[in-house]
C-alpha cells in the first residue's frame, strides 16, 4: 500500500530537511513524498531536487512556475500523487504545524473511513498555546462562520491536515473546486460531506511555525469568508445529483 504526502512549499527551505527526515523516521511502509513548489525565491524547490536525486523512488518534486496558492498546489499534487499509484494521499504544510506523528494515528483509522482530519476543533485538540487571544478567537470564529453557514458535522473544516482514500479523491469532483487558501480547505470538506464521505477527525495540537514566515495574508482570510456564502449556490447540481441517486 503506496501512502503519498503531498507538501506545498513557499519558502521552506530551513524546515523541508529536517520535515523530510521526521517523515521517513515514521513506522510506514512504503511512504512518498510529493513536494509542490512554486518557484520558491529562498531555493527550496532546489532542495527539494536535490533530495529526489538522492532518493528517486521516494521524493518527486512538482515544479511550478510561481506562486499560485495552495489550493491549485494541492489538485495538482492530488492528481499527479494519484498518476504514481497512491492508495493513500496526506495533505499537510511544510512548517511543522501539523505533527508529523500524527499520521501513523491516520494510518490506523483509514482502513475504515474515506477521509481522516486532523482537528483543532474536537476534544483533546488544541492551537499553539502562545498565540494571543484574539488569534484564537479568529481562527475558532472563522471555522464556526463556516461550519454554521454550511452546516455539516466536520468540525475543523478550515484545517489542513488530511489523509485521503485513493478511491475517496477519485470520487471528489475535482475539476469543480476552484477556490485557494483557506478556503479551499473549506470547499473540500463540504464537498466531502457533499459525497457523503465517511469522515473521521482526530485531534491534533496545531503549533506556531518556527522557522520562516506565513504566507497566508489577510486578503486570503477575507477572501474566505466572502466566497463560503457562494459554496452552496455553486453545488446545487452536486446536491440534486447526490439527492436523486439516494433515492
Ligand atoms: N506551493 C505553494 N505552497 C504554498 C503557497 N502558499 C502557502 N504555501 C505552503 O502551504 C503551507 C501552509 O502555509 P502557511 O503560510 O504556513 O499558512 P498558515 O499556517 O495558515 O499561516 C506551507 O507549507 C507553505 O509553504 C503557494 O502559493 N504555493
Ligand atoms: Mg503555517
């Protein structure tokens, strides 16, 4: 069983490294690493090369010509992950947030769910206990507008941290999802319940990234919090479709 994790990176070269190796210390049998780079100015899309030349049937690297967000970074790391055979496909950011670890506790709950989240939303989950107060309260309010508007049980639909069944992505009408950032977190996990995935979260501690910067901007969370008000219009045909096939 083929089990790809699909990094995006910008600007990552002091955590690739040592993320690369935390990765391949995991009791995982037959783990790959896809890293999708858009042309980081700081050379980690170089590294990245390096690394595959050293182990050509363990690392690809995805090329991209510039920085084109994460959410277009992640169908096409799905797409070509899937083109090499995997069973399994991980999402998660290069930058530490998303324990490493967590991914054998994945591994143990996929035989029986199409798609397992790591949560900061449910017990035993948690964010970095140094961010300040109103980061919280920002972050813990945006996934509670989203959650509301779109109803749904996940209940850390913006995180990022993710396992996907093969078969679970084959089914997602990729081709439709359009949004990126934040939001395309949210667009996947609506879909997801959408196509009545069996979803599993697990609780995860999310921690401020050490090295490096953000590039998420505020633009980004606004842009998130406009189009999810649009995320239902846009998949009425999906929902009518999914309704008729119940039936
Ligand atoms: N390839 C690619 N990776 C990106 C892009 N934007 C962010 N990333 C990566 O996506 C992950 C999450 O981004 P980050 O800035 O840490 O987001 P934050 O944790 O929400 O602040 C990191 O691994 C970034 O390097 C992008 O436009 N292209
Ligand atoms: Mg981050």
């Amino acid at each position: 069983m083929s089990t790809f994790i699909v990094i995006p990176t910008y600007n990552e070269r002091e955590n690739l490294p040592t993320l690369v190796e935390r990765l391949f210390a995991l009791p995982i049998d037959d783990l790959q690493l896809l890293i999708v780079d858009d042309n980081s100015p700081d050379g980690t899309g170089q590294l990245a090369d390096q690394m595959a030349a050293e182990q050509p049937q363990k690392v690809f690297v995805l090329h991209r010509a510039g920085k084109q967000g994460l959410g277009t970074a992640y169908l096409q790391g799905f797409q070509r992950a899937l083109e090499l055979g995997a069973d399994r496909v991980v999402q998660m950011d290069a930058d530490f947030s998303h324990p490493p670890e967590k991914i054998v506790e994945f591994m143990k709950e996929i035989p029986n769910y199409d798609l397992v989240i790591g949560s900061r939303y449910i017990a035993g989950g948690s964010l970095d206990e140094s961010w300040p107060f109103y980061r919280k309260l920002l972050s813990g309010f945006g996934n509670f507008y989203a959650r509301t508007l779109l109803g749904g049980h996940i209940r850390d639909i913006t995180g990022g941290f993710k396992m996907w069944r093969r078969e679970a992505l084959e089914r997602m009408p990729l081709d439709q999802v359009k949004s990126n950032g934040y939001m395309f977190q949210v667009e996947m996990g609506y879909l997801a319940e959408q196509m009545h995935l069996r979803i599993k979260e697990v609780p995860i501690y999310f921690a401020e990234r050490i090295h490096g910067q953000s590039k998420i901007d505020f633009s980004i969370q606004l842009e998130a919090a406009i189009s999810v008000w649009k995320l239902p219009g846009r998949y009425r045909g999906l929902r009518k479709e999914m309704r008729q096939r119940a039936r």
